[in-house]
C-alpha cells in the first residue's frame, strides 16, 4: 500500500537544516515558527526516530538525521529540476551556486569566470569558498568543486578533467646564495623542501629525461603545507625548494624572484578537475559555470 505522507514535511526539514534553526526557515518559507516544528515533530514521529537535536540557539543533526538528510536533500533537488523541466524554465541558471576552489589557482583562472558569470545570469547567487583542503561535496552541499591533481582517486562524483599544466622545482635566489644551487636532483636530499601536504607522498619527488630512466627522490621536508600560496611565500622567502604548478609560479619568475631548477627533468603535470555529485540531468546553473571555466581554460592553452 502506498504512503500517503511519505513526503510530508522532507522540504521543511530540508530548510530547516540549510538554515541552521525553525526560525530561519520560518522566515524563508513563509511559515510560523510553530508550524515548521509541529511539520519536523510530525515527521520524526511518522520516522519513529530523532533527527534533530535542539537547544535553545540551534539545531544539529542526529546521526540518523544526517543520514536522512543527505538523501532528502537530493529529493528535493531532483523535484526542482522536474519542475523547471515541466516549466520550460530549465535552462535559464538561477538559486544558489555553492563552488570550492583552490586559492592559488583562483587568484588568475576564477576571478575573471566569476565576473563574467555573475553579470550574464542576475538570478544565481555565489557562495564561493577558497581552499585547498579536502572536502566531502556532497556532505558539505557544494555544487562543484575545482581541484588540482596529477590524479583524482575514484570515487562515486563526475570528475572532468578541464586544464592540465606542468610544474616546476624552483628556489628563491635568496635560498642558492645561503645553502649553494643543487646541480642534480639527488642533491635534494642535502636541502630543505617545502612540501605540499594534500599528496599521498609529499617528499617523494619524481624526475624523467629523455634517454635515461625514471627516478624518485625522498628529500628533506623541512616544511610540510596545504596551500600553494603560502608554499610560494615561503620560497621566495628563501626558507627551501619547492615543487609548484605553473599557476602558482607566473607572476614570481617574470619578477625573477624565484628560478628553475633542473629544467632538463619533467616533472608530472597537475591536471585540474571540476568534480561534482553524479546527476542524470545537470542543473543549469552547474553546467553552464562549467562550460564558461572550461571555455575560459581552453584559451589560455591555446595563447
């Protein structure tokens, strides 16, 4: 038999978790604040389970509640898509547009998509959080997230390989005047690396040269950091050597604030990727920042 009130009140506890309390929500849905509790008790108690827990100030999810919001979030996103679909309305971009980026790569490769973007489609809003740290993309509500990686480990999200670029092992001239210039890159093992945390193996450095094999070195992390940025900083601070794409790099070799190590040695690219959750039908606003990223990383390999 059927379950008339399957979804009875799924969108008001939706928006009371995005909003973090009964009020916010209240507000949002044109509700008092007694009937949006009333519509989550009554849906706890067709559940016969707690999914919030509350105090006086907020509202946090119980272990169950958790686990029922991810998937009623997904139905009410669903829900929304079904019903542009039937409005004729799905293919104008609108509502919240939730992205995680990389600092570094954002600073020369985001700033002008976002203005762009922002300025074509008057009816999405941003929320746009710059980080390199790992994050659950689905469990955090991000649309998309852009990351820079030689490989992305598999997982259950689309991941769509957008720019690819080479990078570098540079030292500050600072750094070659106090310890000396390595000749060879097993000479690294005598010299301080600023190593990027996020690797699987951050002090273990490959190099390849036409005609000769393949090697590793495991150099000295004298510095271990999540964030390209500060590990530039660092460089041109003179505090060791470092491995960086060339998105970070640009600005501070035009300036000859840095140079090149081993030039003659390959290093693995860094291929950069927009991951977001597995949907048969994309939404608009998704899609179309995706295309305009895309579009915008396609010209600068071509210049």
């Amino acid at each position: 038999m059927a379950n008339n009130y399957l979804f009875d009140g799924i969108l008001i506890f939706v928006e009371v978790v995005k909003r973090g309390g009964f009020g916010a929500a209240a507000k949002a849905l044109g509700h008092s604040n007694s009937h949006v509790s009333k519509e989550v008790i009554k849906l706890e108690s067709r559940l016969a389970v707690r999914l919030l827990n509350r105090t006086t100030r907020s509202v946090a999810l119980t272990p169950e509640g958790e686990a029922y919001f991810q998937q009623c979030e997904q139905l009410v996103s669903d829900a929304q898509t079904a019903f542009d679909l039937v409005a004729h309305n799905d293919s104008i971009p609108k509502g919240a547009l939730k992205i995680s980026c990389p600092i570094g790569f954002s600073h020369d490769h985001l700033k002008p998509v976002i203005a762009q973007y922002m300025e074509q489609y008057p009816n999405v809003s941003l929320e746009l959080d710059l980080s390199d740290k790992r994050i659950d993309v689905i469990g955090d509500g991000y649309d998309l997230a852009v990351r820079a990686a030689p490989a992305l480990d598999e997982s259950s999200l689309i991941c769509k390989r957008i720019y690819s670029c080479p990078t570098y092992i540079v030292a500050s001239k600072r750094y070659i005047e106090k310890y000396g210039k390595p000749h060879h890159p097993r000479e690294l093992v005598n010299h301080n690396a600023i190593c990027y945390s996020n690797l699987k193996m951050p002090g273990r450095w490959e190099f390849e040269k036409r005609g000769e094999k393949a090697f590793s070195v495991d150099v000295k992390q004298r510095v271990k950091c999540n964030n390209g940025h500060m590990e530039l900083a660092m460089v041109k601070a003179g505090l060791g050597v470092c491995r960086l794409p060339a998105f970070y790099i640009g600005n501070a070799l035009a300036h000859n604030d840095i140079e090149v190590l081993f030039a003659e040695y390959s290093q693995p690219t860094v291929n950069v990727y927009v991951i977001y959750p597995s949907k048969k039908h994309l939404s608009p606003k998704v899609r179309r920042f995706i295309d305009m990223l895309s579009e915008h990383l396609s010209c600068k390999n071509a210049g």
